[in-house]
C-alpha cells in the first residue's frame, strides 16, 4: 500500500490528482445533460411511475430474466430513431464499446482507430486481441495509407471513430469514412455518445448531419446518459448484428440489465425529442452566443459547432487553480487534464446546455473575465 501512496504523491506533484467534488449547492457548466431532460418532469414521473410499477432493479441479466417490455420498448424507438434495423441495450457507454468490440474481432482481425477516441474504445479495442492501427486525428488520407498496407492481411476490419469528440467537439467525416470502409470491405463503427440528440436538425446524429441513411455495414452505438439524461447504452445496426451481438458481448450476458425504470425514462425523453425538435434548434444557438461571447473576452477555446468548448488553458497547474476559483464562485466546471487529455492540453471542458438561463451565461462569463485576465 506503500507504492500506492508513492503514486499518488507523484500525481499530485504533476498537478494530475483527482478527485470526486459534489455537485450540490453549484451551478454546473460541465454536464452533458445538453438538452436539460434530466430533470423534465415527463421524464421523471415517466421513471417514477415504472419504478412503483416494477421496483428497484431489473433482477437479472437479460439472458436471465432481466429483459422486460420496457427494455424491448427502448430498443425498438432506438433503432426507429437511427433508421437501423434494430439496437440492442448495455449497461454503459464502457460497457457498449468493451462488449460490441470484443464481439466483433479478435486475433485474426483488425481495427483501425481514431487516435482520438474516447477511453472505452482504446480499452475495447485492446481487450480484443485484434491488432489495432491508430490514425491520426480525423486524418482520412493517413487512414487510407494504413488500409491499404494493413487490411489484406487481416479476417474482418473494424474503422472505428467517435462521431462528436468528447473533449474537443469536432465532428468526424462521416463522408470518407463511410467511402473507406466500403472501398476496403470494412465494418464503421460510430460512437454517438456526444451525437445524440445534438448533431443533424432533428438530433438523429451523424447520419442526419451528413444527409447519409444507415447501411448495413454501419454500426451505431449510443448512451443513453447525455443528451437523453438518462443512463446506459446502445448499439444500432442490423438484426443480424443484434442476433450475434446477444450471443456474444460479454458485458451484455453478464450484466445486470438496466432497471425498468431507467430504460422508460430514456424512452420519454426520446419522445420528447422527436416531438420537440426546436429543442435541438435551441441548442444550437445557445452554443453559438457563447462561443461569441467567450471569444469577446479573448479566450483561447475551440469550437465546432458542438456544445462541447473547452477552454485551452495548456498548463495542468493553471487549469486546476481556475476550476478551483471559479468553484468558489459557485461555478462547477472540470479542469480536463491528462491522461483525458495530452500533456500540456489542459483545458476546462465547458458544455452547453439548455439548463442554463441567460443569468446563468452572464454569471459564468463575468466569473471567466475575473480569473482569466
């Protein structure tokens, strides 16, 4: 236990220690709760309703006994809504990407992988066993390079890219990838964790935003947690997919499947959704005003269109004195430092929401003049 306190001193000389802060008592500018559904009282009297109705927890894996009509129900507006064929539920984001990938190839096959995809994929990919190739951020041209050097040697090929970058915002080209994976007979993997419910003018995702309909060789895996504020997963794609998907993901079969109540909360507000697409519009322009704002007070942030504006603040030591000033303001908003991100990419993840008042924008950008000048 020595060396545990050994590695811990060394983060927090590096300005790398975490550490779980509440969330009470602050107003926070870091949630992915893009279009503030969380809290909808339709939702929440949705899940409360079935919580009464079903109880607690689900009772078993979904191979077991935890498959109820809720979940089937979920499943089924899922793959309407992404224009698949059919989706099946996980307990996670992590869990979607640990048990999809590993499902899909092993030894014999390979992945080739945005360097800048979110953690539960490297994992993924890694626990695989296939091999796997990076290429360079959004890089298509290096992407091809790698295809056509690598993809003859291999079974099965697995592209793999998230469709909004998580720490960044910036947004995939749905058009090469899609144009690479069916020159070079591989399966696209999208993950739209950050795309749901934010990109396309209805929220469908990439597909929306690109004017692009689902194909077969398309694989669509979502969460439930962000901008449909609930928790959980998904993977989109082919019955065929689902069929082998249940048979083979382990995180699936041997999982707890999400309570009943859970997966009728998320199916509310994918009704909201649909039936309020001007929530999406909102989102939009809200994001917009405060990139111009931010920009009026000269600040260094990144900004594709997303509601994910990270603050680039570079240096980790800088970036955990302002989170920490600004909470004590009163304003919650994470220093995002390595390994989430490179050394010396230090940044404050700010995300947009439609939680958020216009005070509310005021309050936070007064804050950000006041630390940052």
């Amino acid at each position: 236990m020595k060396d545990l306190w050994k590695e811990l001193r060394g983060l927090k000389e590096l300005n790398l220690y975490r550490q779980r802060r509440l969330r009470e008592g602050v107003k926070d500018f870091c949630s992915n709760d893009y279009l503030a559904l969380r809290n909808h009282p339709e939702v929440v009297e949705e899940a409360i309703r079935v919580l009464r109705e079903e109880g607690l927890g689900s009772g078993a894996s979904q191979l077991v006994s935890g498959y109820s009509r809720y979940h089937m129900a979920l499943e089924e507006d899922l793959a309407g809504f992404k224009g698949t064929e059919c989706c099946v539920l996980f307990g996670s984001g992590y869990l979607a990407n640990l048990g999809a990938i590993g499902a899909l190839v092993g030894e014999k096959d390979v992945i080739f992988s945005d360097e800048l995809n979110h953690a539960s994929i490297i994992d993924g990919c890694r626990l695989s066993k296939a091999k796997v190739i990076v290429f360079k951020h959004r890089d298509y041209k290096h992407l091809e390079e790698l295809l056509k050097e690598h993809r003859k040697n291999y079974r099965r090929a697995l592209i793999i890219s998230d469709s909004v970058f998580s720490m960044d915002g910036d947004i995939a080209d749905l058009r090469e990838l899609n144009r690479l994976a069916k020159e070079y007979d591989a399966i696209l993997y999208l993950d739209e964790a950050h795309a749901t419910g934010v990109l396309g003018t209805t929220g469908k995702g990439i597909l929306e935003e690109f004017s692009q309909g689902w194909e077969g060789h398309m694989i669509i895996m979502g969460t439930l947690s962000k901008a449909l504020g609930s928790y959980g997963a998904f993977v989109c794609g082919s019955k065929i997919l689902c069929e082998y998907l249940v048979n083979k993901a382990r995180s699936l079969i041997f999982s707890t499947s999400l309570p009943p109540s859970v997966c009728a909360g998320a199916r509310k507000a994918l009704e909201i959704i649909r039936r309020e697409p001007q929530r999406i519009k909102r989102l939009k322009e809200l994001t917009l005003y405060v990139y111009n704002r931010l920009k009026e007070l000269h600040l260094d942030v990144l900004f594709y269109g997303t509601p994910i504006i990270p603050i680039m603040l570079y240096e980790e030591k800088k970036a955990l004195e302002v989170s920490r000033a600004l909470l004590e303001d009163g304003l919650f908003i994470q220093a995002i430092r390595y390994p989430t991100v490179p050394l010396k990419k230090a940044r404050l993840r700010l995300t947009v929401s439609l939680n958020y008042t216009q005070e509310d924008v005021e309050i936070l950008l007064s804050s950000l003049s006041k630390h940052l000048s």
